[in-house]
C-alpha cells in the first residue's frame, strides 16, 4: 500500500483521533487480524461473526501497528499508540478501501459467478504479469472485509489488480463493486451455488449480475457465452460486451480441445494455447484472461507465454503425487456444476490405473438439496468411474442415483464423515490410480489428502494393496 498519512485516514473515514501529538505519522498498510499485523499497519478492529477485534488491539500495537480503528466508547487504558475512533468499525474499513481504490490508476478487474472465480482471477493474473505489473486478491480475500485488503495491496506503479467478488446474499456484489470500481467485470458463470441463500438460479443471475450494472459504458463486460444466463447478465450492463467459450456464438471461441497428459490444449485465432491443468472449464478461465489480456493491448503470442504459467492452487484441481497414486485435490468447494466438471476429469483421465472419486456434500443447495445430490450419483455413474467412496447426510441421495443409473453397488462405499472414509480408501488404492477429492468446505475433505500422505510416509507398500473394501 502507498503511505497514507494519519490526518488523511481520520478525514477519510470521519474518525476522532485519541493522542492526537502523533497522527502526523502515516500507515503503510491494513490489517484486520492481529497475528498478521506488521509494521506500520492500520489495525481495524472488526466486529465478525466470531471474534470482535477491540480484543485484539493491544496484541496489534505490540506487533507494530501504527495505528487502531476503534469503535467510539472502546478508547480506554494507557495508549502506546494514536486509535481513531468511529462509529461502525466495519464501514470505516470499506469507506478506507473505496477512497484509496479513488487514489490508484491500476485498471481493476473484477471477477465474480457460481464456479471458478479463484481459478479465473489466478488466470487473468497468469496471464497479464509476465508483461505488466499487477496484482491479485490473495487466497479468497473476497468479502466486506477482504476485497478492502486486497484493494491495500495496490500501489501507484501498478497497471492493473484482478479483484475476486464473492456474495452469499442479494446486494453484496455491488456494495463490493462500488468499493472495487471495476473497469472491466468477468462473469464465469450461473450455477446451483449458495441457493440456500440465493433462492433460485434466476436470483443468482441478478446478484452476480450487479457487477455488471456499476460498470460504466466506457467499460468492459466479459461473460461465459455457453451459459444458459449469458444474454440475460449482458442485458445488465451499459458498458461494452464480449462472449467466450466453445460454441459458435461466441466473439471468442476456443476450437480444437483436447486434453493431453500434462494439461490441456485449444485453439483460437489459429494459434494453440496450452494450461497446465486437467479439465476442460480450464479453457474457459483460460478464454476470459485472453479476453483481458487483449484489453491490455497484449499479443497472441504474449498470452500463450502468460497462460502456460499458470499454476492450479491446492484444493482447487490441484494434481499431485502421493505414492504411487495420482490425487487431484479439488476440496476447496463444491456444487453441482464444479462437481460435474470434477467427473469429467476422470472421465478423460487416461492411464491403465483406476478412477476413484471420493466426493462429500454439496453444501447450501437449498430445498433442492437432495435432488441435487440424486442427480450427481445419475453423473457420476455415467461416467466411468471405477469406484465411488461417498460421505455426507446426502451420501445416501448420492448412492441411490449411482444406483439407479446401473453403477453396482458393490462398487461403493457409504459413510457419514471422510474420516470413517480414510482406511477403505486406501485399503483400495493400487499403483496408478487415479483419486479425486471433492466436497464442501464444511466437510473438510483434505483430511483425506493428509491421511494419504501420512500412509505413505508410515507404510511405503501400501500403493500396492489389492482391492478388499468392495
């Protein structure tokens, strides 16, 4: 963050200063949590689900903040350091957030949808790094309190940030927007995700569409063209607008995919692009940092460069080894269009070894829940997987539909947490196979990925077991 002078920030945000010999000095950066703080930090004491921050104030002066926002009423004890005092903690931090974005020429790229927002923010940034400097909302920084931190990473000699926008209700995108000020606005996509707070599909379509509509007409709305709700999210925005995707429609078509063994390969424009990941909506990150990076004035052979950087996070169909075994960690998050897309990449997995997927609930679905979870054993019958370990208060939903869809059930394994997963898993496990992970954050599925590793740093021989569990 660009140093910012006390006086400025109490201006800013409307706040009363205690020990006011020494706001003439400047922050230099913003923090919510009190472990994380440095020197020269802002400290906000947040009110969050869980904790309240004023608890925490001391422990941030003793770190090195230069400063604490405080809510009025909490400025009491000996003070090493000046506290600004407000009257809502929470909005001073995003009032802070929205005056800096003001200061900062970088062009912001917001991204936002159903599925697929981490890994499309981290290929824009992939792809427009090599040749520009930027930056990117670190981990899932996406919320009223992280978007603000991730607009403090902005600097005056940066050219652009790609910003993640997340929303669990109707409204957050475009309170986030009006902080973010986006020039360009990205849309993966509309899918079955948070409907337990959304509603229906139709109302998911209208929240991630509030993106589109703070965009000015000078601006730029990319949209995934194949998506059911693509002409609806552009009848949104004044700003201009382009399409992506696989099919003829789109202004950026991407032909010719195939998935070789290291990644996945397309054309567009006549010429090829390669991302080193497995599965095919990686082409659709992939089409919307093309369609950014040639905003930015960047060449074909500039984003063939930047997209084959591009480098998939754990828990996101992140591949690895383990063993003998190949695991794809995709245990960040989970709904019924990300899942999908999970199947396909075994479906398409080549190898003599076998495809097993271990899958967790679905979480936030709604009412519809269940029919959901049905549906997904019909898909994952379909396709071609081997052997299914299932977990969840939806697991049996899950084994009726696989049932039903002729998977045998002597072919799956039933449970209510992934723990009581973990020894039949790899009881099953031969040199080879393939195993995915994937589930809701709240059913911590990467407990698996750690007891996978444990397995084979105690028994170096269990890649090597023969099936006993189905």
């Amino acid at each position: 963050m660009d140093r910012v002078s006390l006086n400025k920030v109490i201006q800013v945000i409307q706040g009363t200063s205690v020990l006011a010999d020494q706001v003439a000095a400047s922050v230099e950066g913003i923090s919510i949590d009190s472990r994380t703080t440095t020197p020269g930090d802002l400290f906000f004491a947040i009110h969050g689900q869980r904790l309240d921050g004023h608890e925490f104030v001391a422990e941030a002066i003793e770190h090195g903040a230069q400063a604490c926002v405080v809510k009025h009423g909490t400025e009491t004890g000996p003070l090493s350091q000046p506290l600004i005092a407000v009257d809502d903690v929470n909005r001073a931090l995003q009032e802070f957030a929205g005056w800096y974005r003001s200061q900062q020429q970088a062009t912001v790229i917001g991204v936002t949808g159903s599925v697929g927002k981490t890994t499309t923010r981290n290929m824009i940034h992939s792809a427009l790094s090599p040749f520009l400097k930027g930056v990117q909302s670190p981990a899932n920084y996406n919320n009223e309190f992280g978007v603000p931190l991730s607009i403090a990473q902005i600097e005056l000699v940066h050219e652009y940030a790609v910003l993640e926008l997340a929303a669990s209700r109707s409204g957050e995108i475009q309170e986030l927007a009006q902080i973010a000020q986006p020039e360009l606005g990205v849309i993966t996509g509309i899918g079955p995700s948070h409907l337990e707070h959304f509603g229906t599909l139709d109302q998911t379509a209208d929240a991630k569409a509030e993106l589109f509509e703070q965009l000015s007409a000078q601006g730029l709305a990319v949209v995934n063209g194949d998506d059911p709700f693509a002409e609806s999210l552009i009848s949104k925005t004044s700003a201009r607008t382009l399409t992506v995707g696989l099919g003829d429609q789109n202004d950026l078509q991407a032909v010719f995919v195939r998935q070789a063994h290291d990644g996945i390969k397309f054309q567009f424009e006549d010429t090829e692009y390669f991302v080193p990941a497995r599965g095919k909506h990686f082409v659709y990150a992939a089409l919307f940092a093309i369609a950014v990076g040639k905003e930015f004035g960047l060449s074909n052979q500039n984003l063939i460069e930047g997209v084959c950087q591009f480098a998939s996070v754990p828990g996101r169909c992140h591949v690895e080894q383990i063993g003998h075994w190949t695991i794809i960690d995709d245990t960040y998050n989970a709904s019924p269009v990300s899942m999908r897309a999970a199947c396909q990449i075994l479906k398409d997995w080549s190898g003599s070894g076998k495809r097993i997927l271990v899958m967790g609930d679905m979480l936030e679905l709604g009412a519809e829940s269940r029919r959901y979870h049905h549906e997904m054993g019909e898909f994952i019958a379909a396709s071609g997987i081997d052997l299914l370990f299932v977990c969840g208060k939806q697991a049996g939903a899950v084994v009726q539909g696989a049932v039903s869809a002729n998977l045998s059930r002597d072919r799956i394994v039933q449970a209510t947490d992934v723990s009581e997963l973990q020894s039949d898993v790899v009881s099953c496990l031969e040199v080879g196979d393939v195993v995915l992970v994937k589930g809701s954050r709240g059913m911590r599925m990467e407990r698996l990925i750690s007891y996978l590793n444990r397995q084979v740093s105690l028994d170096a021989t269990s890649g090597e077991k023969k099936i006993s569990c189905v």
